[in-house]
C-alpha cells in the first residue's frame, strides 16, 4: 500500500514511517518542520519507498497535493505540547483541528477512504475510573485534549458519512528515542544545566501510564490493517503500558541512570498538585480492547521509561 504519514518527520511520525517502510510500504510524509526533523527519517532517507515533503497542511492546498494517489492516512500532525492550550488556544486549534479538517476534506476529494489517527489519552481528563476503558464519558480538561475530541469526533463523521475505514489510537505517553519534549527529556536537561538538583512540576504524585514509542507504532499499524480486514467503518483503542508510574519514580530513574544523586524536589504545582494547568494528575487506560484485537505491550511503564532515559542518553540499551 500506499501511506501518507502526516507529522511523519516527528517523534512518533518517523517510528511509524520505518515500521511501514519495514512492513513493504510506500510512504509520502508531510511535515512542515515545526518540530519534526529531517534527521528523524535518516535510517530510510535513501529507501526509493520514501518520498519527503516539506509542507505545511493548515493550506488546503498542501493537505490535497499530498494525499492524492494515495490509499490510506495516518494523521499525526499536530501541536504536541499540551502545556500550549492555556497560553495560546489558537495554535492549538490551527494545528490540531485546522489541519485535522483539511485532512479529511482532501481525503475526500481525491477518494481516500482508510485513515488512523493519533489521538490522546487527556480526552478522558480526570477520569475517575483506572484503568480507563474506551466507553468511559469524555471530558477534557485541556485545550489540547479537546483538540483531539474534536478530531475524533470529525473523523467519525467522516468515516460514517463516507463509507470510510477509519481508528483512532487515545495514546498514553508515548516515550522513546527522537523524544523532543515530555517528563523524561526535560529531567535530562535539567541535570545537565544543574546536576546538584533536579525540580519536578507538581507534588510529585502524579502517576501515569507510559508506552514505549516501538510498541505504540506496531499497535497502529496492526489495529489499523486489522479495522480494515474487517470492514469496520470506526473504531477507537486505548494504546498504553500495562501499568503507571509516578513523577517522582521517573525522576529517581532518570538521576541514576545519569550516574547522578540531585537533590530532587517538588514546585507543589497547581489544582491539588498538577504540574500545569490542564494536566491530568492520574491516568492509566484499559488496554483489554486492543489486546482482544491481537496488540500488548511487552513493557512495563518503568521498563519505556529506562529504556528511553538509555536511549536519549545514548547509553546501551
């Protein structure tokens, strides 16, 4: 087959552009560079599977020339930083929706009727059952979670409306090499300006689920050729560790790993300890539902999150 990869010069995008490459695909990636690199993609540059281009989808234009001729979309573009929706909502809303509705209406005009979709374990927001199942009532608490909402929402639409296949992942943190932001690289830069002491956002009990970034692409690509196998018009899985971990636990972890022993301490947070606005304080999802469809994770949240410490420090894995 033939993939469009949106995003597919970021973090995630450039694991799922090498698991298809892999897996005997032909991938176009569109990616405008805002956080996705170039150098992401250096292991398959040369594959004559691989076509690269530079490209920014809030142009309708952009989002057309790029889908055309091809027969399925993985959708992974977007503002990355949940942290952005209290300062500025509308980059958020270009990026995340924007994009997400060009996506769709290029998808339709050229007759592209296959697409997955990262979406985000903070649609659920505080949820009160963990772990969280699928079917559990979604209610954001961040701008950035209600971006992804509303990108489901429109792809089920979509998808009903047009006869389409279509899925969306509500990921856990997804961790690993090529990580440019998140809990784990900002520790690493923190030790490395000021080994002495190390300051955790929150109280320090915030606990959450985490996945390593392999596992994660190999549960999208799976999910997404089994939905279509199927015939099945939506779908939606939770993709995440069996497990959670607490804030402190990774910074424990990250400081050992370092060969370090900071003085490791709390800012106290907001809203009963959050380290931001709009942060979920507890989250692990119901994976069951993507394991009765063939994915588990073979790493616990502590083993992704030693795994990628390692990893961004370059050490053997």
């Amino acid at each position: 087959m033939r993939f469009v990869v949106t995003g597919g010069a970021g973090f995630i995008g450039s694991h799922l552009v090498e698991h298809l490459i892999n897996k005997g695909h032909e991938v176009v990636v569109i990616d405008n560079l805002s956080t996705g690199r170039p150098e992401f993609l250096a292991s398959v540059k040369d594959d004559p599977r691989l076509k690269l281009m530079i490209g920014d989808l809030r142009d309708p234009q952009v989002a057309l020339s790029s889908i055309k001729g091809t027969d399925a979309v993985f959708h992974l573009a977007a503002n990355p930083e949940v942290r952005l929706g209290a300062q500025d909502p509308t980059s958020i809303y270009r990026n995340n929706v924007e994009v997400t509705f060009n996506v769709l209406e290029a998808m339709r005009a050229v007759g592209v009727k296959v697409i997955g979709f990262a979406s985000s374990s903070t649609v659920y927001g505080d949820a009160k059952v963990l772990p969280t199942p699928e079917d559990y009532p979604l209610e954001p608490i961040s701008v950035y979670g209600a971006s992804k909402l509303a990108g489901e929402a429109m792809i089920s639409g979509y998808a009903h409306t047009f006869g389409w296949t279509a899925v969306s992942f509500r990921l856990a943190n997804v961790v690993g090499r090529r990580q440019t932001h998140g809990v784990i690289y900002d520790f690493i830069q923190k030790l490395r300006r000021n080994p002495a002491e190390l300051e955790v956002l929150g109280d320090g009990t915030q606990s959450k689920s985490y996945v390593h970034v392999t596992e994660a692409v190999e549960a999208m690509y799976g999910l997404l050729m089994k939905a279509l196998e199927r015939g099945v018009t939506y779908e939606v899985f939770n993709v995440g560790g069996p497990d959670r971990i607490s804030v402190l636990e990774i910074a424990s972890i990250v400081a050992s790993e370092m060969g370090l022993s900071p003085r490791i301490y709390t800012t106290g947070g907001v809203d009963g300890g959050r380290g931001w606005k709009g942060d979920v304080k507890y989250m692990q999802l119901d994976i069951s539902k993507a394991r009765a469809w063939g994915w588990s994770p073979s790493m616990t949240s502590r083993e992704a999150v030693r795994m990628t410490v390692r990893e961004l420090l370059d050490l053997k894995t």
